[in-house]
C-alpha cells in the first residue's frame, strides 16, 4: 500500500472548504492573516451574501484574536492543535466508521480520551498563566470539516495520521520558543504521547510495515522527525479548513 | 572519556556544578553553529541566538547529550545484535527492528557528529552486557531457546525505547536555550513512535498506563515505569479538569509521558554496562 504523505489536506475536495487560515504576506513576521469569511463560514445557516473574493485583514484588530508571544504564545498556539485534535476524534468517537475493528475502536478511543485531557490541560494552564486577563487566553474555538467522510476509514485514519504527524512537528518546532523549562518539560511529556498516537496510526494504516517511524517522517541520515515552525504548521493545518474560528499568530516564528 | 567516569561524574552532577568548566562549554557551543555549517552537521539547522546560554543555573547541554549518546550506544549495538541473532521472526518484526536500527545507527552517528562539532570528546562506547549477568538471553547465545529469546528480545526493547524517551525529556530543561533543544527533542519523538510500535506488537497499547511495565515484562524493568502514575501536570490534578473517561486515572496517565532524571536513566542504562 502507498503511504500517505505529510501534508495536510489528506482527503477532501475541498469544494465547500475554505482557506479559513491564510499565510500572510510572505516575509512578515508571523504567520499572518488568519480571516476567515465571517459571513458565509456556518454551514449554510446564513445566506451566502456577496462573495469575498479574497480575505483582507480584519478592519477592526480587537476582533481577531492573536496567539501572543513568548511562552503564552506557544501555549495559546498549542491549545489550538490540542482543540482540533479533541474534536476530531470526539466526532470519530461519537459515531464510529462502519466496519471498524476492536483494535481501531480501542486506539481512536484512547485518542479521544488523551486529547479531550491535553485540550483541557491547556485551557487550565493558560487559564492560570494569564491571571485573570482572559481575553489573552485563545478561545473556543469552531472547526469544520467540510466534505470529511467520518464513516469513512481511510479518510478518518488519514486525517488522524496527518494531525498526529503535524503535532509531533509542531510541538518538536515550538520547544526552542519557550522559556520557561516548566512548560517545555510539560510539552515534551505531551509530545511523546503525540509521537506514539502517530505511530500506532500509520501502522493502522499500513500494518506490517516499517511506516509506524516511516522513512516519510524520519529522516533516514540522522534519525530526526520533523520540526516545524509556527507560521508553517499554522499555514498547513489553515490549508484543511477544519479551523472555522479566525485567530492571528503575529507573534510567533 | 570512560564510560563509568562520565556516568559517576553525571550521577554526582559534578559537572553542572563545576563552573568554570561549564564556562568553557558555554564557549565551545558558542562556536558551534560556525563549526557545524561547515562541516555540515545538521545540528546546525538549529540555529539559536546564544545569549540563551547563560541563563539557567546547572544547566549542563553536553553532559545531556554525552547520556543520550550512552543510551544510543546501548540501542544500537542491542538491535544490531538482535538483527543478527536469527531468533527474530521474519515480517513484521524483523521489519520493525530494521527500521528501528536504522535511527539508532543515525543517532549515535548524529550525536557523536554533534559533540565533535561542539568541541566535545563523544563518550566512549561501553560493553554492553544484554543477559544482565545471565538473567536474560535474547541473543539465544545460551540455548534458552527461540520463543523464550525473542520474548526477552521485545521485552528489552520496550523497555529500552520507553526508557529513552523518558531520559531524553528528563534531558530537554538542560538542553533549554542550547542549539542541541530542537534535535534532541527530534530524537526523543523518533523513540516515542519506536516505543509505541514495539509495545504494540508486544501486544500493549502503544501508551503507559498507570505505571505499569505491561504484561510479560520482567520486574527488573519496573524502574523504567515508576512514576508514569503521576496525575499532576504543572500543577494540576488533571484527573479534575472533567468527570468522565478522558480524565480517568488510566487515560490521564497514558496522556502525558514522564521523565526520568539523568540518574535514574544512568541506573538502568548501567544494568547492561560492564565496562
């Protein structure tokens, strides 16, 4: 079986999907303008008025939040992968793919559990971070998954590979931007548990094979999985459409 | 440098504590991005401002690394054994210790590559002893027998794999603000993925739960699992951020990994040292 690359945008057709996140103009520091259509992005419940032909930047600044910088930065930005990542898999654990065996029901349950528990981790851990200022603290945010087929294997396992992948990635780019050793002590204990939901993933996928740390992923001289900087997880995981709340990441690399 | 040496001397955290010679690491990594774009050392790729370095007392990025570099030592030669051993099974597991001693290879290469470039002396390589002094044979060099062998030999790389990410995230707050961070936490994710498949085709989840070492493991490895029970992250009790079964004691354990200090990866690791 052919493997399934990293990137993002596994599985749609992305006809209904929009480029809710949007890399900014390339050479700004940052990861730029984040606009979603604030009008036509809720599934059909309101008219689809004029068409936007393209997403400018929010004419009024208070509106879209920014992840921030620094250590508050990085948490902000990681509680948003953990939040896409906890209602993906609530979504899959909430009506399972026809035909699915005891071994994926039991790996994609874990999954649910384990990112519902990082999610809210985070939200405590800004909640605290942030000492009350809760307009620092990214918020709820909404996803849509446009044409995603839940009872579909493939797409599902696919979709839950490249989140998996993208975590590890991110997290492994993020550590350097922290300073404080606590937090990246924390990171790393979370980064580990991402590492090893990818792996049982990729051989659901493919069993048998050596793609649980595939040659894909790892690079094959020195032994490293990725790492990926904010501004480019946050354009690869904008390029899905999942995330439907806008938010900026100016701050961060 | 002896292996024992370097290890009495990171179990004393003699070397954090001697400032003068960590004033002296300071500089040869400050040269180090310079050194390794020329020799084209991939550590290079992490670029980092230096000014980092100074900051956090005790922090001690080449004796961090020196231990990785044991335990990579440690992981290589053991698959490279096991590759020859005859006793793995051809298909999947074959194919997963393949890949596995594929990383560990490029590890020890990487790491030693890394400290050369930063002006350090890559530890020595140790003797390993994997029988532990007759206690194990998953070489079969004993005649325990196949199945018996290839137990111990998935038993020994569960443990080793968990306890490599256990002692590289122990390893990260020393790495902080050094151009080592990102690499090492690189690796640390690569010992994740390696640990969850050989668990997994132990037949465990991929995930610690609770701080247990897993059915079939012997209780000479329970060390490599005590404090996976832990709840409290950053000071939170995450078993109370909701009721139900995402906050579970089982998944709030199996959620986050734990780390091992340098000394309690240096106690395993020298379970399997003779010299």
């Amino acid at each position: 079986m052919k493997k399934n690359t990293i990137k993002v945008q596994p599985v749609q057709k992305a006809t209904h999907r929009r480029q809710f996140l949007k890399l900014g103009g390339m050479g700004i520091v940052g990861a730029g303008l984040l606009v979603a259509c604030s009008n036509d992005d809720n599934g059909g419940m309101m008219p689809n008025p004029e068409p936007e032909p393209d997403p400018e930047p929010n004419p009024d600044p208070d509106v879209v939040f920014d992840l921030g910088e620094g250590d508050l930065g990085v948490l902000n930005y990681a509680y948003a992968l953990e939040q896409l990542e906890a209602d993906f898999y609530t979504k899959v654990f909430n009506s399972f793919y026809g035909g699915i065996t005891d071994e994926e029901k039991q790996v994609l349950t874990d999954l649910y559990y384990h990112e519902v528990n990082h999610r809210d981790f985070f939200k405590a851990a800004i909640t605290a971070a942030v000492e009350g200022k809760a307009d620092l603290m990214l918020p709820t945010l909404e996803f849509d998954y446009g044409d995603l087929d839940f009872g579909n294997r493939e797409q599902v396992l696919t979709t839950a590979s490249v989140l998996e992948d993208t975590g590890v990635a991110a997290y492994n780019g993020a550590g350097r931007l922290l300073v404080n050793p606590v937090y990246l002590t924390l990171a790393g204990k979370i980064v580990s548990v991402e590492a090893r939901h990818a792996s049982a993933i990729r051989t659901l996928l493919n069993p048998g094979s050596a793609d649980f740390a595939g040659d894909d992923y790892v690079t094959v001289d020195t032994g490293l999985s990725q790492a990926l900087k904010p501004s480019d997880i946050i354009a690869a995981v904008g390029a899905t459409g999942f995330i439907a709340t806008p938010f900026t990441a100016n701050k961060l690399p | 440098m002896n292996i024992i040496k370097f290890l009495d001397g990171f179990t004393n955290e003699s070397l954090s504590k001697d400032t003068s010679s960590r004033r002296d690491m300071f500089n040869t990594l400050g040269s180090f991005g310079k050194k390794a774009a020329l020799s084209a050392i991939p550590f290079g790729l992490a670029a980092m401002p230096n000014k980092t370095f100074a900051q956090d007392m005790g922090n001690d990025p080449v004796a961090a690394l020196q231990l990785a570099l044991t335990l990579e030592y440690l992981e290589d030669e053991f698959y490279d054994l096991a590759l020859q051993s005859g006793v793995l099974p051809t298909g999947r597991p074959e194919t997963v210790y393949a890949q596995i001693s594929k990383h560990e290879q490029a590890h020890v290469d990487f790491l030693r590559a890394g400290l050369e470039g930063a002006g350090a002396t890559p530890v020595e390589k140790p003797t390993f002893d994997f029988t532990v002094g007759g206690m194990f044979d998953p070489f079969n060099d004993n005649g325990v027998g196949q199945e018996t062998a290839y137990a111990q030999l998935l038993a020994l790389a569960q443990a080793f794999e968990d306890t490599g990410v256990r002692a590289y995230k122990g390893q990260a707050g020393n790495l902080l603000g050094s151009p080592f961070l990102t690499p090492a936490l690189q690796i640390h994710a690569v010992e994740a993925m390696h640990a969850s498949e050989v668990r997994r085709l132990r037949g465990l989840k991929g995930w610690i739960t609770n701080n247990e070492r897993g059915a079939g493991m012997p209780e000479a490895t329970q060390a490599v699992y005590n404090g996976e029970e832990n709840v409290t992250q950053g000071g939170v009790d995450v078993t109370t951020l909701g009721d139900d079964a995402p906050f579970s004691m089982e998944a709030s354990t199996e959620a986050y990994d734990e780390i091992l200090t340098g000394e309690e990866a240096v106690a395993i690791a020298s379970l399997f040292i003779v010299s």
